[in-house]
C-alpha cells in the first residue's frame, strides 16, 4: 500500500476508561473487549491503524483492565493456536503481528488530556495519531488513513469531525471553522475550539469525533492545561492552547458513517450495521433483525 502519512508511525489507543455508560456489563469486561458483532470494539481501532499504514501501538490502559491487555498481547504461536482453523485466523495473525504493543496506564481518572499524557515517554518527541475505540467509522478508506493523507498535505493539528443535530453537541468537542482554501473541501481551518459547550453557545455544529494527529509538543501543552469540562484536564482545551500559540489547527469531514459504541444503544446500531454489511453473514442479520422488529 502506497499511503502518505507524514513520517506518522505511532497511534495511541485511548483505552483507560472506567465504561460507567456500560455498567453493568463493565463490572466484569473492559468495555473495549465488549464484541461489535464478533470482534471486540479495540479490533476495529488496531485494524484502522494497521490499514493506514501505522506500525506502533501505544495503548493507554487503567488498572483492573488485564483482559484487554492480555487480548493485545497475543502473538505468533500462542495466537495461532487460539484461533485454530477459525476463519479469521489468517486475517487476524496479520493484523496483530504487523503492530508493536506498548502499555502504559492512567492511573487515576482525570480526563481524556491527562490519559493522553500518559503516553508522553512512548510517543517522545514526534508526531502521533490518536484513536478513541469507542468511536468506530464504517468507511472504504479508513478515517486515520484519509486523516493523514490531509496531515501530509497541511501539517498542525488534525480532528476528525462531523455534523451533529441539535443539543446533542454539547455532547462534544466543537470547533469554529473557515475553509482552508485547499482542494479537499473536507478539509477546514480550526479558529477555535471549546469542549462541551451548552447549544446556544457552540460556534458551530461540527462535533470532534475521536480522531486526531498531533505534534509531539502536544503533551507539552498538556502539561499546560488546567482543569475544564466535567473538572477534566481535556485534550480540546489543550489543542486551544497549542492553536493560539500558532501551531495551525485543521478540521477534516472524513468520508464514512460514525458509530459511538460507547453505549448500549449506539452498541447495538453498530453491531447491526457491521452485521448486515458483512458479506457471509448479511442475508442471516436481515432476517433476524426483521423478525425481531415483526414481533414487536
Ligand atoms: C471526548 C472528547 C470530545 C469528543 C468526544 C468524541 O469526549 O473530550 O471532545 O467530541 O470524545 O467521542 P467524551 O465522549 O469522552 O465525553
């Protein structure tokens, strides 16, 4: 694959969550191992990293999450035998082999800035994208690789955003946009962003989905940022920071439809999607789905 990705190799996976919105299943199961179908949620984030091109992992854990860890770590003969003649075997061993896992943990629950932090050492100075797991795009191309093919265009700050209805985007980080004058109209110019703001008050109604590039002085800014939203230190304000201070900002429209698995309801939209576009399966997902709506 001939991708453009800016030098970009590492992509931290944002996994330290506590999943309150999934209790009670999360009292057992690290939300990210909760299955979209028949593949865990953090599948579909290594798979989107692995098919844009990117080869190091650094995967932000929380204490009490050895399942998920253990789940990444499976390797060479070990994995083989896990998945025996299993249809994926082949697909899967791929997958995993082509990444380098490192893990690191958050601690304490202190915000989406703060767990991106925690992967300062293992990212260092260069540039690094970021995934939120329980944001899944279903799209051709994956999000990260549209996402850095616009990055190798316009270096800065990159957010993955898409339209959102009503109050729903106080929901979300939000950006105050104008065009980057560019040939990609998917692409926009950042000239403001505020992290949950009521309706009234959101400069657009473009929600930052979890998607992002930045440089490496990021966690500097980071450091830099005090409290905000829900008393979080958050990765939004921080990207303010770093936007006011110069560094150019960028919004991108990606192509592909959006699911936030996060939540029982958004869980089951995704399940059913990636059911029915899945060619072996598809006829069968119809069927039931169907039946399961006749009998209501
Ligand atoms: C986080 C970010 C927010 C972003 C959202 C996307 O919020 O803080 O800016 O819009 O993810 O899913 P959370 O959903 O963790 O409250």
């Amino acid at each position: 694959m001939s991708e453009r990705r800016g030098g970009i190799s590492k992509a931290v996976i944002v996994a330290g969550g506590r999943g309150t919105r999934f209790l009670p299943a999360t009292l057992a199961i690290p939300k990210e191992i909760l299955p979209i179908f028949d593949r865990p949620m953090l599948f579909y984030a290594l798979e989107e990293a692995a098919n844009s091109g990117l080869t190091e992992i650094v995967l932000i854990s929380a204490p009490g999450k050895a399942v998920m860890e253990n789940y990444v770590t499976l390797r060479g003969e070990e994995l083989a035998r896990a998945l025996g003649e299993h249809a994926s075997a082949a697909a899967v061993q791929g997958l995993m082999d082509s990444l380098r896992v490192t893990i690191v943990h958050q601690n304490e629950p202190l915000g989406l800035g703060h767990a991106i932090l925690q992967a300062a050492d293992a990212v260092g100075d260069e540039a690094f994208a970021v995934i939120l797991p329980d944001d899944i795009v279903n799209a051709e191309t994956p999000v990260l690789a549209q996402m850095l093919a616009a990055y190798a265009d316009h270096p800065g700050i990159h957010v993955g955003v898409e339209h959102v209805a009503g109050e729903a985007i106080s929901a979300y980080g939000v950006v105050d946009v104008e065009p980057a004058g560019g040939d990609d109209k998917r692409v926009y110019r950042v000239t403001g962003l505020v992290e949950k703001p009521d309706p009234d008050d959101a400069p657009s109604d473009l929600g930052i989905v979890g998607r992002y590039i930045f440089p490496g002085s990021i966690f500097d800014a980071i450091r830099r940022t005090p409290p905000g939203a829900k008393d979080e230190i958050q990765i939004t304000d921080a990207m303010e920071i770093q936007r006011r201070e110069g560094t150019p900002t960028f919004a991108f429209a990606f192509d592909g439809v959006r699911y936030d698995a996060g939540n029982p309801l958004g869980h089951l939209r995704a399940a059913a999607a990636f059911a029915l576009s899945r060619p072996d399966v598809s006829e069968e997902a119809r069927a039931i789905l169907e039946e399961a709506l006749s009998r209501e």
